[in-house]
C-alpha cells in the first residue's frame, strides 16, 4: 500500500518539479532535487492536498524532509 | 477514458511528434480534469507543444497581498487550454501600492498587457475587522485605490482587474453587527460600489467580484485557515482551480480570445431525448425536471446572444422535424429568430462548422461548439483545432454551468453593436435578396440607400473602435490591435487622427463598423490603420472612407497619402485594395507592401450611391 502512494507521490512530486518521475524514490528531498524550493514546496503539498481531499498542518509541512515521509503521512490520512 | 490513461497516451504522442493529436487530448484532460496536481503536467505538456500552436502571447502581472505562486502554473495551464501563452510577472508581498505608485516599478518595466490586483480585505483594512469607525476606513481605502488607479493610468496603458473586497466570514460584532446601520458588511459594499464608480472614470479598469466568487464555492471552504495563518494563502487547495478559472475569464477577452458564434447541437443538447425518435410530445423540455435542465441551457445560450455572440444550430436532423420543434414547441425559450444560421442535416460536424462559419463571414477560430455527444465533440476537436469545443458534462443539469463558465464567451465591454449583432445579420440576408434581384450591381448599391458617418473617436466611440482593431481579421490593411488606453493615448498625439465610421441603409443601422487611423508626417500622410467589419464589405463603403481621408489629408495640406498592406493570414480580401484605388506601390517587402497615393493629382471619389457626412471635430 504505501508503495502505491509512495509512486504516486512521486507521480505529483515529478509534476510539479517539471521531472521525470523515475528519477525520484522515498529518499528524494529538497537537498538533492535543485527545483524543490520553498514555493514548489508549497505547490506539492497543496497538489497532494487536492488530488487526495486531505489537509496537512503546519508542523506536518515541516516534517516532510523527502518524498517517503510525505507519503507516509498521505497514508495516515486517508486510511 | 480514465485520467492515467489519456495522460499516458498524451505522453505517447508528444513523444512520437504527433502534436494536433496531443493537443486535442490535452484539452479534454484540462477540461475534465482541471487542477492544482494535474497543473505541472499540462503546463510542461503544453510548453512541448508552444511552436505548433497558434497562441496568442499575453503578459500579466499579479499585484498582492497574499500567496499567489501556487496558482500561476494553474493559470497557465487555464491560458494554454484557451490558445494563450502567458508570462506573468507576480509582484513582491503587500507591494502594490509602490509597485503602482512609481513609474520605474519592476511592474512597469515588465511592460504588462494586463495587471491583476488582488488585495484582501484583511491586508488593506484590518479596521473593518477589528469595528472601528467605519465611515473613515471607507474613505480612506477608497482613498489609496482612487490613487492607485490614477497612478497606474498615468504609468501604464495596460488593463487593470481589479479584485473587490469581500465580506467577513463571522461578523466581529456577531449578530448585533446585523442590526448596526454603519456595520461591517455594509462598509465593504460600500468601498466595492466606490470602486465600481472609481473604475467608470477610467478605460480598461475592471473588477473582478471576489466576495461573489468566494461566497459561490462556500465562505466557509472557500480558505483553509492553517494555510492563511502558516503560508499567507486564503484559498483552499481544491479551490485554487476556480481563481485560476476566476482570472482566465478576464484575460481571454483582454488576449483576443473569443467566440463571436456558438454553433450548438439539438437533440440531448437543447432538449432531452431525439426529437426523430420521440416525436414533439416525447421530447423533453419545459420548467420541470428533467425538461428545466435543457430550459437552463437555453437560457444560458440567449444570454450569450445577447452579449452579441451569435447562436447557431449544427444538428444531425431532419430539417423539418428540428423546424418544428423550435417553432412550435411550448418548452422553447430560443426562438428560430434567435439563431443566425442553421444546418440541420447529416453532414458531419466539422463541414457544418465550416459552413457557418463561412456564411457568417467569421473565422473559425472565433466559433465555439457546444454538443452533448463526446464523439462529436472529439471530430470537431481533431478536424477543427481551432474551434472553441465546450466540454459537457454527462449529466445535464451542468449543461448550462458549463456555458456560462467558459472563458470565451466573457465580455469585459459591450457595444450597442454588440447587442444588436443579431438584428444586423437579419437584415443582411434581406440585403442579399435584394442582391440577387437587382438587375446590376450599381442598381443594387443604389437601392441599399447608404449614408456614412465619418467622425473623429470621442469617448462614447472608444471602446467600440478598439474593439474593432482587436477583432477585425479580413479587411484589414495593418491588422494593428490596440486597447481602448492605446486609442485614447493616440487621439491625443498631434498629428494623428483617428477616425470612425457608421454605416446605416435601408435595412438596418450597421453601427460603427470601421476605422481609419492616420497620421500627418509632413507633406505625406500615412495610414496607420484602416478596417471594415466584414459586415460592410463589398459595398463600396471601402472607397467611401478612402475618398474621404484623401480629401482631408489635402486639405490639410498633404501632398501624398500612404499605406501599407501587411498580409495576415486573414486579411486576404484587403489585398487589392491599393490597386483598386489608384494608389502606385512604393516598395515591397517579405513584410508587406508599402503604397503611395499622389494627392495633387488624382484621388478616388467617393461613391455617388453613398452618402457621406463628416462629422465636426473631437468631442
């Protein structure tokens, strides 16, 4: 399960950033992909926010150091 | 089709080069499924395709007082969907104001074909939620935006959208505020009406209503609090794709993007069911559900018709059954008057379109088609690119949403042109009877009994003249565009004159239907702009306006007349018109053709059946 949303998470995350969605795994974060700044930050959470119907609180926003964690927490809120 | 699927089969084709098919996919995909996730894809999808498309570049700027960054790859997928390229410019965090006030802002340097000012209650009058005086914060926001407005008048001819304020969700005096006669609410309508007034002084400042559109998509789920208080962004993230849809309904009209005709289909569109199949009395269409959903539609549609878009019908039928309904059927709010022109037969959609579009005189980039069926609508889109194709829903009761919620059919002015347009094709069909039983062609320019107002562009003229230069594509020697600030900022120019021209005949008063644009460069005076709607043209009314500038310019003192013929795509049926009027080619370039006209000499004349009056100076 959590590799489904983990692949769809990197689905959306590749969209915003304008990349291809194969370069980016669970350990993808802001340090290694240059696109991922504090405004596509932004864009990504409220993407995932869209495409699932979830909300992410502050201190949530910034617990998302890579693309496993926030896939982690998008499984938390809708199962 | 699902949404992975149609994506990957866009990939697929950007990949094999097949653009047109890419294209009409990535349509379909925008208008289906239209969002925050889906935005990146289409914006880089789109960017693929840029060089094949025909789009039309627009700069914009966003003003504000809140987060906006991510709303602008929405917007931009919004403008790529409707055949527009945008750059947008967002401004610093709260610096509008200095932003608008000096004239050597980053905003002006951007050189902007538009500017978003988007400002909210909260950022520009924390007092009106915190029950203060309330009379004093209305003068003073009224205040800063009357300057702003001026500021940006003074600095700038682009087009200003302005967002109005809107209503607090809770009230801070609770109910009592309600019994208050100064209360809150009241003083944000207040500064919303000042505004409006405030917008009527000036050309091209619009206002976009953000308290309507907040309260259309719900108060209370229209922000995301937590989203306000950590990142400064007001709208919820399933939210942000209807400011996006917001904002692309002022920028279609202000980028030229828009449908003069909409060519609708019948059965299942305008009424329930198959009106071959089910007969008069097993159609539906009436104030009861399920017949009201297609009543609504209608509804929709007359209201486009009069904002002077003009209705058609494109239907697989038997002409007499589809007569029949539209004449005699009780539920029919469209009348058979209401439609400009009709094809009722088996031809497929795409040769329909194409006829009326041609009989219309229109391009077909200016016609949108609205079919319930997603096979039609998918040949229109693969054969007709440039057909604005509404997407409907499957249920409908969203029919007559959908509509009303295309960007192409928005006007940010209208024209008593514009809300006659109907009347004047009525009349036309009259005039090509008349034609065709005239035994010659000067019996019948004779008998159409013509009168021309030449007159210099005043203030009520203005926006339909630039409204002309905006949408005028055959007869058109220059095909310059202009705003009604440009126009405005030209009629002030020494040395340039701008001229209109009102035609009436026996049928119909055709309203101002031409521009001439010139400008006085010593003994030579050139024409910058000269068009005709296609409404007029091939009835001398083109020799008419040349005669009279040729006259004026001499009387002025000017020895030689010039102009320049710079071929569009379009503007085919101008080609000859310096020939045809005595005027020797100067020089020719890939450009166009530079054309000279020897005032001391010969001039054309204007035509005996035509009578002209030229009007005084400005006004």
């Amino acid at each position: 399960m959590n590799g489904d949303i983990l692949s769809e998470v990197c689905g959306v995350a590749a969209d915003v950033f304008a990349i291809d969605a194969l370069s980016l795994t669970g350990a993808s974060s802001p340090e290694q992909i240059e696109a991922w700044d504090s405004v596509q930050h932004l864009s990504l959470v409220l993407a995932l926010e869209d495409k699932y119907g979830i909300q992410f609180a502050p201190e949530e926003m910034e617990r998302m150091k890579d693309l496993g964690a926030i896939a982690t927490l998008v499984r938390t809120k809708i199962t | 089709m699902e949404l992975s699927d149609l994506r990957h089969e866009i990939e697929e084709l950007l990949a094999g080069g097949e653009w047109r098919e890419a294209s009409w996919r990535l349509q379909v995909l925008w208008d289906k499924h239209g969002s925050a996730p889906l935005a990146g894809f289409a914006v880089t999808a789109y960017s693929r395709l840029r060089d094949q498309l025909k789009l039309a570049s627009h700069r914009c700027a966003i003003l504000r007082s809140f987060t906006v960054e991510p709303i602008v790859p929405i917007l931009k997928a919004c403008a790529f969907r409707w055949g527009i390229d945008l750059d947008i410019h967002v401004g610093e965090f709260n610096a509008y104001a200095q932003e608008l006030l000096d004239g050597s802002s980053r905003l002006y340097a951007f050189h902007p074909d538009s500017v978003i000012l988007a400002v909210r209650t909260h950022d520009l009058a924390p007092e009106l939620e915190q029950g203060a005086s309330y009379a004093e914060v209305v003068d003073r926001v009224t205040g800063q935006y009357a300057g702003w407005i001026r500021a940006f008048r003074g600095n700038s001819t682009a087009s200003l959208i302005v967002h109005t304020l809107e209503r607090p969700a809770i009230t801070t005096q609770g109910v009592y505020d309600s019994q208050l006669m100064d209360n809150q609410a009241n003083a944000i309508e207040q500064i919303n009406r000042n505004l409006r007034k405030l917008a009527a002084e000036h050309r091209g400042i619009y206002f976009l209503d953000y308290d309507a559109l907040v309260a259309r998509h719900g108060r209370e789920h229209w922000g995301d609090e937590r989203k306000w208080l950590s990142v400064r962004l007001p709208v919820a993230a399933a939210n942000l794709i209807y400011m996006a849809q917001e904002w692309m309904k002022f920028l279609a009209p202000l980028a030229g993007r828009q449908a003069k005709c909409v060519a609708v289909d019948l059965d299942n569109t305008l009424w329930g069911g198959v009106i071959g199949e089910d007969g008069m009395a097993g159609i539906q269409l009436g104030p009861e559900y399920p017949g009201a959903a297609y009543q609504a539609m209608q509804r929709a549609l007359l209201d486009l018709s009069r904002r002077g878009i003009l209705l058609a019908v494109s239907s697989k039928n038997n002409p007499q059954d589809a007569w029949e309904v539209l004449r005699d059927h009780p539920g029919m709010l469209l009348e058979p008057e209401d439609f400009t022109a009709m094809r009722t037969n088996w031809n497929d959609k795409a040769q329909s379109l194409r006829e009326i579009a041609a009989e219309l005189n229109i391009g077909l980039d200016a016609m949108a088609f609205v079919d319930d069926n997603p096979l039609e609508r998918q040949q229109v889109r693969e054969q007709l690119p440039e057909v604005m194709v509404v997407e409907l829903p499957s249920d409908p009761l969203q029919y007559a949403r959908s509509v009303r919620d295309c960007p192409v059919f928005e006007r940010l002015t209208l024209s008593d042109e514009d809300r006659q347009r109907g009347t004047y094709y009525a009349a036309e069909r009259e005039r090509q009877a008349l034609e065709q039983s005239a035994p010659t062609r000067e019996d019948f320019y004779r008998s159409l009994a013509q009168e021309a107002e030449i007159a210099p562009v005043n203030a009520l003229t203005l926006a339909r003249v630039a409204q002309l230069t905006q949408k005028t594509n055959q007869f058109n020697l220059t095909t310059r565009r202009y705003t009604e600030q440009q126009i405005a900022e030209l009629a002030r120019r020494p040395g340039w004159r701008l001229l209109s021209i009102q035609v009436r005949d026996r049928y119909a008063d055709n309203g101002l239907v031409g521009v001439a644009i010139t400008c006085d460069r010593g003994a030579v005076c050139e024409i910058d702009t000269f068009l005709l709607s296609c409404r007029v043209i091939g009835r001398t009314i083109e020799t008419a306006l040349i005669a009279s500038l040729a006259e004026e310019a001499r009387a002025r003192g000017a020895r030689r007349l010039d102009g320049w013929f710079l071929p569009t795509k379009k503007n085919a049926p101008a080609k000859d018109f310096f020939a045809q009027h005595r005027f020797q080619l100067i020089s020719e370039s890939a450009e166009g053709q530079h054309w000279g006209l020897d005032l001391t000499s010969a001039e054309p004349r204007v035509p005996q059946w035509v009578r002209v009056f030229v009007a005084a100076e400005k006004v």
